[in-house]
C-alpha cells in the first residue's frame, strides 16, 4: 500500500489526486485532493480502472490509521524474468497478479506456472 500521485494529462484540466493504493494499483482506499490537507479514507476500497490513468509513486508518504488488508485466499510471490516480484493471489479458483502483463491482458505467465 503506497500514496500514488495521478499524472494523468486530463485535457479538461481535472486537477489530480493522490491516492493511497494496493502494490498492485487495483484497489484505493484513501484519497487526497490536490492542495487541500484533508485525507479522504472510504470505508470499503474502491476498485479502480488504470486504463487511459497515469500514476507515479508520491514523493510524501501521508501517516493514515490503515493498515495493510489481510489478503483473501492464497497469496504466492514469484520473481520475474527481469527480476521484478510480483504477488499472484487465488481466491476461490480467480486469479489475479501485480506484473503488467496481467493488468493489461488479464493473464500472464505468472498465473501459468502456479496453475
Ligand atoms: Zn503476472
């Protein structure tokens, strides 16, 4: 669980956020707006879509209550071929992983192996 900065180019000019996020950028569970000092925590994680987003590690790490969630099911970390670690996680028969690989073609090589 990191703070990401948004840097995505909204041509509308929406001012970004940052947001507290899983390793795997799949779920938000607390949101700052720009230039304000509040810190917005949901209640249940929102799922979000990076399709078309852009974020980058944010350079300050904000103190919130949250502790990093308990995973659901099985969780195995497993090293890329460029070194990278990545978490493939298995709850009830879904799969799902943290490389991009996954993210973007919703399978990878990772899930493969453990399967
Ligand atoms: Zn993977």
């Amino acid at each position: 669980m990191k703070w990401f900065a948004e840097t995505t180019d909204y041509k509308d000019s929406t001012p970004n956020g940052v947001y507290l996020l899983d390793d795997g950028k799949s779920k938000m569970y607390a949101f700052k707006a720009k230039g304000t000092g509040a810190i917005k925590v949901f209640k249940n994680p929102i799922r979000i879509d990076l399709r078309g987003r852009k974020f980058a590690v944010n350079p300050v790490q904000f103190k919130t209550e949250l502790t990093e969630p308990e995973p659901e099911g099985r969780v195995f970390t497993v090293t890329g071929s460029k070194g990278d670690q990545y978490t493939v996680n298995e709850v009830r028969g879904s799969w799902s992983c943290t490389c991009s690989g996954f993210r973007f073609r919703g399978e990878c090589k990772h899930i493969k192996e453990l399967s």
